[in-house]
C-alpha cells in the first residue's frame, strides 16, 4: 500500500487566477447561509453576479481544463467572460517567484516524502499528480485557497507574506490543507461516504475531514505541538460537534491493533453513523 503525490508549479493565466478566486467565493454560497443577504444585494446591484452565482457548477470543469489548456464548453468560456468582469484580481509573479523559491521547493523536498508516509496509514493505494499554482489575495493580510482533484491554489497577500515571512507552520498548514483537499477528491472511499451523506453535510464534511487530517498531519511533522490545534468552524458550536465525533472516531481508530487494521477512511466509512 503507498501513496505517490507528484506536484507540478504552473504560472496560473489571468482567466485561471480569476475564475479560482470565483469558484472559492461562490462555490460554498448555498453551503454557508450568512453570506446569502449580501449576495442578493450584489446580484440585485449587477446583473452579472446573478448570471455567475446560477451558473457556479460549471466552476470545477473550467478550472481544470484552464489548468490542462484544454478547450472550453460555449458555457465554461461565457463563465471566465462573466468572471473576468466581476472578479479584476492583480497578478503579481513575484509572488509565483517567492514561493518557488522559499516555500514551494522546501515543501515538496522537506515536507512532502514525510507527509505521504502519514498518509500511507490513512488511505488506500494512490498515485496522483496535482498542478499548483498562487495567486495575491484581493484583502490586505488575507489568506486562502481552493482545490480540485488535479490540483490547489493559494492566494496570500504581500502584508501576510511579510508578516509570516519563513514562519513555515503558518504557510504549511495553508498548503496542506488544500493538498488534503486534493487528496480526499482522490479517494474512492471519501467519495463513497460523500453519497451516504444528506446533500447539506457534504461540504461541511469535505472541510471537517480535511481540517481533522491536517492538524493531525502538522502534528506528526512537527509543526504543531497539540494533536488537534484549531477547529474548522470555531464560531459554531454544532459544527465543532461535529468535528468532535469525527476527533473520537480517528482516536478510536489509532487504538486499533492488529495487522489487519483498516486504514482510516476504510474505518471511517464503517463508522460515518457516529459523526453524523
């Protein structure tokens, strides 16, 4: 059993670093309800946020096949149209530049061998190759990202940047957690329990799951010193619940012995009913 995970670093093109900053504002809208009255006010502001929030779905094809240069859909092209004149983000390759050197080459070569190895406990057999690429973040000392199945991005503004300069915990918690999302979309078994779910719990799933691996993940490296650092979603006692169980289910998990102990999304799939 071993997992292979390839990354490639891409120099992401206008419509790329737009249409990924669109897909991580409204991909999660009808997931995340607090957001909805400001949407509606900028939908009923500009008539292309309206177009853009009913035609999101065609995000994850567009993104991908942008990263791949394949030849877009007459829908997925009047998609980047519509993105292009919402969403005018700045693209900075010095940013491509610093990450390359700094952050990018120390994480594939330090961090990476490391992490597949954690992962090999974790998941069944897997063999990817994931395209990575940053972007600026459009706030001032913000952070974020977002991932597809062939790959992730980061966007980090130049004030975080500064702020965290060669603080490698901060910036690889942030990278791993969206490689992890990669990783998740990878796994037959992740993909399996997803069905088993109420369509309202798949995201804050996906994003529990992923938060649950990557604190366990930075701890194993060394980059944390607790096992279970942050919650995903702190403000929200239901959701940090939630994350609970699925804290007691992996606990429950690592106590198993045997040499026929499951790997965890295997055990995770037989045990999905304590979670939710």
């Amino acid at each position: 059993m071993s997992v292979d995970i390839k990354l490639n670093l891409i120099k992401p093109s206008k419509d790329l670093v737009n249409c990924s900053l669109g897909y991580h504002i409204f991909s999660p809208v009808k997931e995340d309800r607090s957001s909805i009255p400001m949407l509606r006010l900028l939908t009923l502001m500009d008539t292309d946020f309206n177009s853009l929030l009913n035609n999101q779905n065609y995000y994850d094809s567009t993104i991908k096949k942008l990263i791949l240069n394949k030849k877009l859909t007459s829908c997925e092209k009047n998609l980047v149209k519509l993105t292009n004149k919402v969403i005018k983000a700045k693209i900075d390759y010095t940013i491509d530049k610093k990450f390359s050197d700094i952050y990018f080459n120390k994480y594939k070569i330090e961090v990476l061998p490391k992490l597949t190895k954690i992962l090999e406990s974790l998941f069944l057999d897997l063999s990817i190759e994931l395209y990575v690429y940053f972007t600026d973040d459009p706030f001032k000392g913000g952070s974020g990202g977002s991932a597809t199945d062939i790959g992730f991005y980061l966007s980090l503004s130049k004030v975080f940047l500064e702020s965290n300069n060669h603080q490698y915990s901060i910036i690889f918690r942030i990278f791993t957690h969206e490689l992890l999302h990669s990783v998740n979309d990878n796994s037959k078994e992740y993909l399996s329990i997803k069905q088993k779910l109420n369509k309202k719990d798949i995201h804050l799933f996906s994003e529990i799951l992923t938060s649950t691996i990557e604190n366990i993940c930075m701890y194993e490296l060394g980059y944390s010193d607790c096992k279970y650092l942050n919650y995903r979603y702190n403000l929200d006692p239901a959701c940090c619940r939630v994350e609970d169980r699925l804290r007691e289910v992996y606990d429950s998990w690592e106590k198993v012995r045997g040499k026929n102990k499951d790997k965890f999304i295997v055990y995770l799939e037989k045990n999905i009913k304590k979670v939710f």
